[in-house]
C-alpha cells in the first residue's frame, strides 16, 4: 500500500504538468521529512509558474495594496504589486495549509471561479487562472482543511506511511509529449455508461456533491491521455476512482438485496416460460449497464486496504457532532498569551492582550494623510481606534478512557491486545501530551486500574497483572466512566471513552445476578454518557454483531465497531479514526 501511495502521488506529478488549472489542485497530507521534500523537488520542475504562499501572508501581498515599509519611509502612499500578478496557469503552494486563515483561503477560491471581479477591482491580470497545492500537515486529531477548499482539489494524496527507500523519481513530459497528451485530451470522450458507473460508485461510497464525479470523469480521460489510448478503459476508471472517489469515501457500499431481486424478476417475466433463444437475448441486452456498474464497484472494493475499511466502517456509526457537544477531542479555547496565531483583530492591550503592531500600522497607514496636515507634527500618527491585538487558539488536553470487559473465559487474549492498543497509544499521543485511563471491571466491581497518566512506563506496570473472568457488571463500568470523565472535565481535560465488550450485563450496580436487571442499569448510565456530551466508541468482542452492544452504543450515542478478533494495532487505527 505504500508504494501504491508514492505511484499515485508521482501520477499526480503528471497530472499537474498536463493541466494545474483544470484539476483545481492537490490535497497533500504530509509532515516535514524527506519523502515530502523529494515529491515537492519535483513540483517545482514542472513547466508552469510555482509560488509558495506561507500561511502568515497578508492580502496586499497575496492582492497587491499598501506597501507598509515604503509608505512609512516616504510619508505618503506606495502601492506593490500582489503575487497573483505573477501567476497565471500556475500553481500556488500553501505550506501549513490547515493554519492557513479563512478569509485568505475564501478569497482564493473566488478568485479561482469568479475571477472577474478581481479582475476588475485589483491588479490581477486578465483570466488570472491558477491551481491549489495545499501541504497539510495537521495529526488526525486536529482541524482538518474546510470541505470549501478539499471539495475544489480533485487530487488527495497521502504520503505520510510512505517510507523513504520507496521513494524513486519520475520522468516529466517533455514539451512535445505535453502538447501530445493535451490534444488527446480533447479527443477523448466517455461513454454514458462511463458516466454512469463512476456516479453510480460516488453515491455507493457516500460521495457528496457533483464535484468530485466530474473530477473523477477528468482524471480518467487524463490517465487515458498519459497512456496514449483513445477510449476510456477499466483500468482508466478505477484509476479515477481510486485516486478521487476512495479518498473522499464516507460510508461502505450497502449489499445488494438479492432476494428482492428474485422476486422482482417473476412478476416481468410471462406466465409461460420462453424458448431458450428467446430467453437469452433480453437477459444478453441487459448486461452491458448492469455488469460495468457493478464491476467498476466491486474492482473500487477490491482494492480498499484494510484500514480504508475499518475507517469506512468507523464513519457509518459515527453519531453526528452536536453544536453543543463538550465531548470533541482537543476542545479550542481562546488565549491572548500563546497557542496557534490567529489574525489579529480590532482591540485595546489590555487584561494580558498584547498590541499587534504591524496589523496597527497598517491599519493607520491609509489615513496619514489626513492626519499629518499640520507642519511639524508626527510623522506617523497612531489612534486607538487603529488598535489591533494578537489572538491565538489553544486546544485543551484529551484523555482516552478504556473500559475492558475482564470478564468471561476470553477475556485473556481480549485483555492482552487491548494493552498493546493502549502502549500504542500512548508512543502515538506522546508529542500531543494526551493521556489514557484504563478501567477493568470484572466480578462484581470496575477498578481504575490506571489513573490517566501519560507514563508508557506506568502503563505497562498497571497493565501486567490484569486478572480475567467471572461476571460483567457492565452498569458499574459505565458508572465509573462517567464520574472519571466528569472529573478530567473539570480539570479541562476532554475525556473520550472506549469500551471493549460484548455488552452482555448479567451484574447488578448492588453486586448481584440477573441479567434483565443489570441490563436496564447499564442502560440507563449509557443514556447518562450521552446527556453529559462526550464522546465514545463501543468495539464489540462477539463473535457476530450482538444487539445488546448496538444498543448501548446509541444510548451512549457512540459509534459502534464489530471487532470478534482484537488485534492491538487495529484497535489504535480505529481510535485514532474516531478522533480525527
């Protein structure tokens, strides 16, 4: 899968080269390394205009408008030219895009599909056209970008489990093979069943919008072009789907209902059975459409790796985000001292706030000439009305909370990998100083086996003698959960459980046997996570889907993840799903 991911990328590579305008651009989701860097060497060889744009540009830079330093140095009003004049059927890099402020993404986008009236109110040159590369390099359970600015990329790359040893150059078109390919291009057109099929896989994916379909028809036609054939192909197709569909994938292709078929099919067909001659050919006539729909389908799910899936999977139960939710992962609070910088905006320094000076000075720049009327007066003039202060964004501390079903006579392989779920884990949340709580119940009590803690080495000392079997006292578990999560949220930390059960109940909040008793308990301290807001998610442990453990989940509004064999390194992939 990792190769796969640095071919696609280098593809892209092409793409790009071919049309930057057209694509609207890449998603790039990768850190600093060396494997980031030896694919952005490569952009930077290609044939068109590249600029990069750090996140901290203000819009007469990016638009043109005041140049500051020499309006102050000559006391009256120097216009620069912005960067856009410069770029025209190019490509725009904006480093640390997930920091990038909104204001400044949203007037990129306007100027990519509404350029006339930049056009004419700013210096921009005339069907100013360009192309986005946006260089994510958020962790899963940070912000993300805005759907505004993925939705208008057709490409999502991902080159973060890409190792460097994988990593191999590519060759780029010449100039003649350029004028090749954007010819054939042209020429290429995609039959309605094509169509069809690449809509009908957008929609079995969960696919919104009818943007990333008509990205999907283009990147196929250019993988055709790159190939030097004529006619869209499969291979064409699932190319497309692989490289636009499947990263914007939300949900799993519901199954066919074949028995709904079976007896659908008797009611059209006549009472006398036909001749064999005749049988064939109404069925021969319908298989073209039927066959290359479900084919391209069922080629796009052949080749999800597994995680895809887990994740597809995850995002199916995953309750939506209420707007009064207090259980997100990583809360944003305001600061005026440190954290993330945001733009800055109008204020007096006051109660810690500290005065930003270059957005004050520009701020006044545009009115010296009114207020330096008088000879011998300031030469620049500062009213408070001009004022601008920092703001920065910080986000509060997260804790996961396990719950582990101790109990039954498989508890000890269950118990084994859910300790190395929770060592990865914690090697994972490290640099993010995130911390984990490990509740084991069992018998007729829920122990906090391991205080949230951020120590691997604590961890695996709490985690080496967890005993096994007996009953599951499933009300007392939750209850636990509940008041540790209430606790951490005082302390402003965002608490997140996961319970590893089957969710059978069969002991009572008093210690006691009966199933139907212990069941409505755990029940009712489901309902109580939900109506505190956080957030969790079940991993159910039986053998099949079990109705007792959905249950649970939508009363604690959880998401919901079958998991019949526990495997440490799954488990850590789908938390770490749940919480980006």
């Amino acid at each position: 899968m990792n190769q796969a991911s640095w071919d696609d990328a280098q593809w892209a590579l092409l793409a790009l080269q071919v049309d930057p305008v057209r694509l609207g651009g890449v998603w790039l989701k990768a850190g600093h390394g060396p494997v980031r860097d030896a694919w952005l060497k490569q952009v930077q060889s290609l044939a068109c205009p590249v600029h990069k744009v750090p996140h901290h540009t203000d819009d007469d830079r990016l638009l043109g408008g005041i140049d500051l330093t020499a309006s102050l140095s000559a006391g009256r009003l120097v216009s620069q030219a912005g960067l856009l004049t410069r770029l025209d059927d190019g490509l725009l890099v904006l480093p640390m895009a997930e920091r990038f402020p909104r204001h400044l993404l949203a007037m990129l986008l306007q100027i990519q599909e509404q350029g006339s009236w930049f056009e004419r109110h700013t210096a921009l040159p005339r069907n100013a056209k360009f192309g986005l590369l946006a260089l994510d390099e958020s962790d899963d359970d940070e912000t993300p970008l805005p759907a505004a600015l993925t939705d208008r990329l057709a490409l999502w790359l991902d080159l973060r489990a890409v190792p460097y040893n994988e990593v191999s150059p590519i060759d780029l078109l010449s100039a003649s093979e350029l004028k090749e390919v954007r010819n054939a291009i042209e020429k290429i057109a995609p039959t309605s069943d094509q169509i069809k099929a690449i809509c009908h896989t957008a929609q079995a994916f969960g696919v919104e919008g009818l943007r990333a379909p008509a990205w999907a028809v283009y990147v196929a036609t250019v993988h055709a072009a790159l190939q030097g054939r004529h006619d869209l192909d499969d291979e064409d197709l699932q190319a497309a789907i692989r490289l636009v569909l499947i990263p914007r994938a939300t949900q799993m292709p519901a199954p066919q209902d074949e028995e709904q078929q079976q007896e659908d099919q008797p009611q059209e067909q006549p009472p006398e059975p036909p001749d064999s001659s005749e049988q064939e050919e109404p069925s021969h006539a319908q298989e073209p459409e039927e066959a290359l729909e479900d084919q391209v389908l069922a080629a796009a799910l052949a080749s999800l790796p597994q995680d895809v899936l887990d994740k597809l999977a995850l995002n199916m139960t995953k309750p939506k985000a209420s707007a009064a939710s207090v259980g997100q992962s990583g809360q944003k609070l305001n600061a005026r001292l440190r954290g993330r910088p945001l733009s800055p905006r109008l204020g007096h320094p006051h109660a810690g706030a500290r005065l930003h000076v270059l957005a004050t000075l520009r701020a006044a720049a545009p009115k010296q000439r009114l207020r330096t009327t008088l000879p011998g007066g300031p030469r620049v003039a500062i009213r408070s009305e001009d004022f601008h202060i920092h703001r920065f964004e910080q986000r509060s501390a997260s804790c996961l909370i396990f719950a582990l079903d101790a109990s039954g006579s498989a508890a000890y392989q269950r118990l084994a990998e859910a300790k190395g779920a929770v060592e990865i884990l914690l090697q994972q949340s490290y640099a993010r100083r995130d911390s984990v709580c490990v509740i084991a119940f069992r018998g007729a009590q829920a122990q906090v086996l391991l205080p949230p803690t951020r120590s691997l080495v604590r961890a695996k000392k709490a985690l080496a003698g967890l005993p096994g079997g007996g009953g599951t006292p499933m009300a007392l578990a939750l209850q636990t959960a509940t008041q540790t999560a209430l606790t951490l949220q005082r302390q402003g930390t965002t608490p997140t459980l996961v319970v590893l059960s089957d969710g059978r109940a069969n002991v009572t909040l008093a210690g006691l046997g009966g199933r139907s008793q212990a069941q409505a308990e755990a029940m009712q301290w489901a309902t109580q996570w939900r109506l505190s807001g956080f957030t969790g998610l079940w991993i159910d442990t039986s053998p099949q889907p079990d109705a007792q453990a959905q249950g649970l989940a939508q009363a604690m509004s959880a998401s919901y993840f079958p998991m019949p064999h526990v495997q440490a390194q799954r488990m850590a992939a789908v938390v770490q799903n749940l919480k980006s």
